[in-house]
C-alpha cells in the first residue's frame, strides 16, 4: 500500500478562494458550512491529479489556460439528483393545459421548441420527449424540438448514452418503458437503453446558465428546476429576466416544488404550482 501520498485539508482560505471562483463562474453559492463536503469532493480530484495541496490545485484551475480543469472542478460540485417523471405535477399540466393550447393556437406544426436547462443526467429531457411523443401520436400534426443543457460534461456524458438500470425506471409506465427503452440482455441485463424514437428528439449541449442566452423570444417551455435554490436572490433574479426574454409570447417557465418567484421580482403570471407563463 503507498503510504507516500498526503493530501492537505482545505483551509478556511482555500476554502474562501475556491467559493468566489465557483460562484463567479457559476453562480452557485456555497454557504460556510459547505465546506467539508467541498472538501471531500475536490479531494477525490487532488487524488486524481497528483496533487497534495488544495493551494496547488486552485493554481492549476485558473492558470489552465485550456478550461478544461474548472470543467473538472465544475463536476465536482455539481449537484445532480434526478429521476424519472420527478414532480409528476408538472408533467401532467403540461399534458392537460400547455400542449392543448400550443396545438389551439395554429402553431403545431411549427414546432414547440422545449428547453430542459439542468437536464443533468437525462432523465428530465428523456421523460419530456415521452410525453411530448406520445401527444404527437395522438396529434399528428404535431412537431416539437428538445434542446437539454448543463453545466456538468459528466453528467451529459450519462444523458447522451441514454442507458439506466432498471432500479431507476419504477415511475415510467410499462406503456412508455415498452414503447422508448430497449432492455439489456446478458451482461446488459438490468439496464435499458433509449431507443432511437426516442433519444432522436433530444439535443444535448453544454451551457452555462450565467452565460448570455442566445435565444430570444424562442422557446414554447423551459424547465429549470432546483437549480436555483442553490444561486442568491440577485442570481435568481437575473436568471429569472433572462429566461422571459428567452420564451415567446404565452410561454411557460417551470420551476422546482422546493423554489418559488414570490420573493424575485419578475414579469410572469403564475399559472399553477411552481409554474410561470410568460403572457406578452
């Protein structure tokens, strides 16, 4: 066993310098008493990159001219509980209200364009393109685009694999299991894979939401949601603006049940729990 390898612990310093960076580049806020679990996970990166000293390491982050290791820093912090139809609630209004009114207005053939913008590993934008396909089905007139982003290259790595075990489909209906995943066999056996119906809908790109968006006045649908408990208010708030600016006329912005625009200045009408329309 090597014995040789001693790694530091972060400092209230590092501790200090480590958070300002992330924040500055993500926007996310790590309180104080974050710090161990910051620790626990930078050190696993520490381990993987020889390095002993988390000073040493914050030098390596931003003088790498490539990017590439606060990409790697990124991931470590990244938050990315998810599941399948998570917060059914929001899946079932979009099927009882926002797909009606979208196909109401003329424009389904023109295609709904639906933005999962924390879509960490897949399971959010994969559970979107099944309700979304299986209104087509019953609307052939019907045509929509999926555009899914995070900031974390680890967890897109997941999502554009498309492949889960099984322990994770228990709230996917047989109908859409049978009809959207192909079961693994031999020494896949346990998982499923996406299938090509499915999967085809589904664009996923890297995007930093503290980022300038590129679309303006675009998107029919975004979900972002529990991503911004973990911003402050002025980050909410700033976020918030840019994605009315981001949705077209009578678009709807869905949040997570543990989030609200209550407290957020903001130019939306709430049209039901967690979810916000944009009326003009």
């Amino acid at each position: 066993m090597d014995i040789s390898f001693q790694q530091s612990r972060l400092t209230d310093d590092d501790f200090k310098k480590f958070s300002t960076l992330i924040f500055s580049k993500t926007g996310i806020y790590l309180k104080p008493e974050k710090k161990e679990l910051l620790n626990a996970r930078l050190g696993k990166r520490l381990r993987a990159c020889g390095i002993t000293s988390f000073a040493d390491y914050y030098d390596l982050v931003v003088h790498d001219a490539s990017g590439s290791e606060l990409v790697h820093l990124i991931n470590c912090v990244s938050t990315n509980f998810t599941s399948f139809f998570r917060e059914k609630a929001h899946f079932d209004f979009l099927e009882s209200t926002v797909l009606p009114q979208f196909v109401e207005s003329g424009r389904a053939s023109s295609g709904m364009k639906v933005w999962s913008a924390a879509c960490s590993s897949g399971e959010e934008p994969y559970t979107l393109a099944m309700a979304l396909s299986m209104f087509m089905t019953a609307n052939p007139a019907f045509r929509f685009s999926l555009l899914a982003t995070d900031i974390s290259t680890k967890v897109l790595s997941v999502a554009e694999k498309g492949i889960y075990s099984m322990d994770k489909m228990d709230k996917v209906p047989q109908e859409y299991l049978k009809r959207f995943f192909q079961k693994g066999v031999g020494k896949c056996a346990g998982y499923v894979k996406a299938k090509d119906e499915l999967s085809r809908f589904v664009t996923f790109r890297r995007f930093n939401l503290m980022d300038d968006f590129p679309w303006k006045g675009e998107m029919d649908v975004i979900f972002c949601r529990n991503v911004m408990i973990y911003f402050t208010r002025e980050t909410q708030m700033e976020l918030v603006e840019k994605f009315y600016h981001c949705l077209a006329p009578g678009g709807y912005l869905f949040i997570g049940h543990s989030e609200s625009l209550t407290s957020i200045t903001n130019r939306f009408r709430q049209a039901a729990t967690t979810v916000y329309r944009k009326i003009k």
